[in-house]
C-alpha cells in the first residue's frame, strides 16, 4: 500500500511540473484549429513594435547576407585565372626590387622566381592584376632588344605597384568594416534581437497560460460540430475565490511580460548602434575610393607620358622611313 502511495506521489509531483506546458500546449492548439474563445489581444502599441522588430530584423538578415562578403578576402578575386605557388610567393613590390638588381636575364628570371618570403599574397582582383602586370612587363622586357626600354613594359611595371597598392588599400577598407560594422550589425541580429524575440516568446508564454486558466475556470473544453460537453451546466456564472486568484495571478504575469518585452523591443528600435555602423561602413568605403583614386591619379599622367613619347617617336620613325 505504501509503495502505491509512493508512486501515486510521484505522478503527481511529475503532473505538477509538466501541467503549465501541457495547459498552454492544449490552448495553443485549440487556438490552431478555431476552439478557443476570448483570446486574450495584445495591445496595438505591442503589435506595432513586433512588426518593427520584425523588420529590423529582416533588414539586418538582407544587409548581412550580402556585406558578410566583406570577410572574404577573395570576394572579387577572378575565378578563372590559375596562379601558382610561385606567383603567390613575393609581393609585387618585393620581386620589382629584384628584379631591378638583376644584371642578366638569368638573374632576372631567378628573381621573379624567387622562394617566397611570408604567407602567401593576397587573392584580390586589384593583386591579381598587379601580378599579372608584373609578369607581362617581365615578359617583354625579356623580348626586347631595342635601345633603351620597353615603353608598354615600364608602363605595366608602375601599373602593377599602383594596383598592388589598391589592392592593399582594398584590405584595409575590409579590415575596418569587419571590425566598425560587420561585428556591430551582427551583434545587434544575434544578441539585442534575440533578446527581444525571447521577450516576445515570454509574453505569448503568459498569454497562452493566461487564457488556458481562463478557459479551465469557465469550463470550456474542446468542441466538435455544434456540440460542447459542458454548453449548458459545465460553465456557470460565478467563479470560484480560487479561481478567480489564478487568473488575477496570471494576468498580472502577462502584463509584467507585456512590460518587459516593450521596454526590450524599444531599446533595439532605439539604439543608434545600426546606424552608427553604417556611417562606418560608408566611410571605409569612402576611404578606400580616396586612396584609389589618388593612387591612380598619380599614376595616370605617368602612363599618359610614356605613351605621347611612344607616339612622338613613332612618328619620327615613320617620318624617317619616308
């Protein structure tokens, strides 16, 4: 008899502890298939705030799915040329003072070639053409037998310093929106927004345990068809002292959540954090234009004189053979 009672203590210390989530499992379902009756409204105000939750969230989701490639350094990296180890090895920079201390064309090759020095070089489109630059100059620098020096060679190898510049500025420009604005947008998504998003989950938690108390004290239970188990004696007019203090108790929980939650979605609606890191965003961005086009501008008349002298001479051959 002992070991009955034993147990039937047991179940019931188990019923008591699963019964709030069964209750509110049993209203929500209820909710589901249209057999409740006075669902407990939300305040417009509240609704209001959720749908502008809802959209930060989504705008974060929309922002990051694509700006998240700033973390990649090979984002623009063309991905149909093949580099290999050895191109990799030295930066641009390194492998033009090489090669302008080789006397041969051994020496030259020997130089271009030569054993990396660190990590391998960054995989960016600007680097990617620096590289290439390089390698071009180098190839017909090797070919050229006339007096002095390739005008296109000369002009590819300050081609290739300048985009290798860019390249590193490009680098930089990502470095500083990883750390200004990747890092606080994703803070703002996977930390104040879920903050809220619990908030929300504990208000919709102490609204269903509030209406499942409602509906047990009224004695509303499930319909089928126009029928119901307790439509003319089960339900009665008063309620009970006891029950009474159970609804009052979970109303005064829904709005203590209700409160919360408002004060939670207010603070991520209000907080000028987003758009703190977005003026970060852009002003890398801005940044890393400046020194690109800075960079290109002093190389521009550059390229633009090499190629009238090429031109002026051009024409004296010509004017010559004639």
């Amino acid at each position: 008899m002992d070991n009955f009672k034993a147990l039937g203590n047991s179940l019931s210390s188990i019923g008591s502890q699963i019964t709030p989530f069964a209750s509110r499992t049993f209203q929500y379902t209820k909710e589901q298939l249209g057999q409740a009756e006075d669902k407990t409204q939300l305040p417009p105000d509240y609704i209001d705030l959720e749908k502008r939750v809802d959209a930060l969230k989504q705008v974060h989701q929309k922002m990051l799915a694509v700006t998240s490639q700033y973390s990649h350094e090979a984002y623009d990296y063309p991905p149909n040329i093949k580099e290999t180890f050895s191109d990799l090895g030295r930066t641009v920079s390194e492998k033009v003072q090489l090669l302008s201390a080789a006397t041969t064309p051994a020496e030259a090759q020997a130089a271009f070639t030569a054993p990396p020095s660190a990590k391998p070089q960054p995989k960016t489109f600007s680097h990617a053409i620096a590289r290439a630059s390089l390698a071009s100059s180098q190839l017909l620098h090797q070919q050229h037998t006339g007096a002095g020096e390739d005008p296109l060679a000369t002009a590819l190898e300050k081609y290739a310093l300048a985009s290798e510049r860019v390249g590193e500025a490009r680098l930089g420009q990502d470095a500083q929106i990883q750390s200004r604005y990747l890092a606080g947008w994703n803070t703002t998504l996977n930390t104040n927004l879920m903050f809220a998003t619990r908030a929300r989950k504990g208000v919709e938690k102490a609204r269903l345990t509030l209406d499942s108390v409602k509906s047990r004290a009224k004695g509303t239970t499930w319909k089928i068809g126009n029928t119901s188990p307790r439509d003319d004696h089960g339900a009665t007019d008063e309620l009970s002292p006891e029950a009474q203090e159970e609804i009052e108790k979970a109303e005064d929980e829904f709005v203590t959540q209700t409160e919360e939650a408002v004060g939670v979605m207010k603070n991520v609606l209000d907080t000028p954090e987003p758009l703190r890191n977005l003026a970060e965003l852009v002003a890398a961005q801005v940044e890393y234009h400046k020194k690109a086009y800075e960079i290109l501008s002093e190389l521009a008349p550059v390229i633009e004189g090499l190629q009238v002298e090429q031109e002026a001479n051009y024409r004296k051959s010509r004017e010559s053979a004639s």
